[in-house]
C-alpha cells in the first residue's frame, strides 16, 4: 500500500510540476509586447530612409508570420508549448522587437507605402546622337 501511495505522490508531483510550468510559460506569451523592444538595438534604424524602412517593415512582417506558423506547429506536438517556447520564443521576441522599432521610425519619418504596382520612374529625354561634322575637303558624292 505504501509503495502505490508514494508511486501517485509522484506522479501527482510531476503532474503538478508539469502545470505549473505550462502556467509560467503562458504568463510570458502576454508579456511579449512589452519585453519584445528589450530584445532589439533602439538605434539601428535611426539612419534609415523610407525605402530602407519598408524593406525592412517587409522582411520582418514575413519572419513574423513564419515564426508564429512554426510555433503554432510546434505547439500541436506532445509538450509543444515547451518545445515552441525553447526553440522560436527568443527568436519571435526579437524579429517583433525590431518590427516595432522600425515601424517607430517609419512614423517618425513620415513615411508612406509604395503602391504595388508604381510605374517606375520616367528618366529624362535622351538626346538624339550628334554626328561628327565631316572634314572640309572631303564631301559627299
């Protein structure tokens, strides 16, 4: 009796642990938004122009989406939130901590999306080739 009492002591404890833990680790997801900036240089978009801002906005919108799918995909598997905290949570924190510096520079640039389909720049009106004038003495037959 003993033995089978100490045997449920200890998988209640594991159970309890492993609760506990799950509990931790969501506390850290509503925490993201305000740590995330912790994660990322303040200053490294400061020099950037608009076009140099909205490849960025871009590239880390992309990684974003990636990276939640990924841990989205994680956490279906058997202790995936563990898994997906472990493996992309530090990774999420800091792709989402330059999306936000850099959408901060975005506004304070002012700036402004480039349509989808913008029609490339018009260049200036080429001038037409000038041929050399001939030399005297030799004209044209």
């Amino acid at each position: 009796m003993a033995a089978s009492f100490s045997h449920r002591l200890r998988g209640s404890g594991a159970l309890l642990a492993l609760l506990a833990a799950g509990a931790a680790l969501s506390g850290c997801a509503g925490m993201s938004e305000t740590v995330a900036p912790a994660f990322a240089d303040p200053g490294a978009y400061e020099l950037y122009d608009c076009k140099q801002l909205e490849t960025q906005r871009k590239q880390l919108a992309a990684r974003t989406a990636e990276l939640q799918k990924l841990m989205d995909k994680a956490e279906t598997g058997a202790g995936g939130a563990v898994v997906s905290e472990l493996a992309y949570r530090n990774d999420y924190l800091s792709v989402r901590g330059h999306a936000q510096l850099v959408e901060d520079a975005w506004r304070r640039n002012r700036c402004r999306e480039t349509p989808p389909n913008a029609a490339p720049p018009v260049s200036a009106p080429q001038r037409p080739d000038i041929k050399p004038a001939p030399k005297p003495g030799s004209a044209a037959r």
